[in-house]
C-alpha cells in the first residue's frame, strides 16, 4: 500500500524494496496473487 513519499527517493526505495521481499519471502505475494486469480 501506498505510505506516501519522503524527502529521500532513495530511501522511499529501499523501504519499497524490503517490503517486497518480505512479501516474496513470508508467501504474502503469492496467496494475494492466488486472491486474484479465483476472483478474476
């Protein structure tokens, strides 16, 4: 979800980026994908 920005683009990606690989590591991407799909 969107937090909104900071003064620093490159802490706003890397905050962006750890947050994505939490969701790839924990299954969080992947059951949200599976949401999707059985929705569509």
């Amino acid at each position: 979800a969107f937090t909104g920005f900071s003064a620093s683009l490159e802490d706003d990606l890397r905050a962006g980026l750890a947050r994505a690989a939490e969701a790839i590591d924990s299954g969080a991407a992947a059951a949200m994908l599976d949401r999707w799909i059985a929705f569509s």
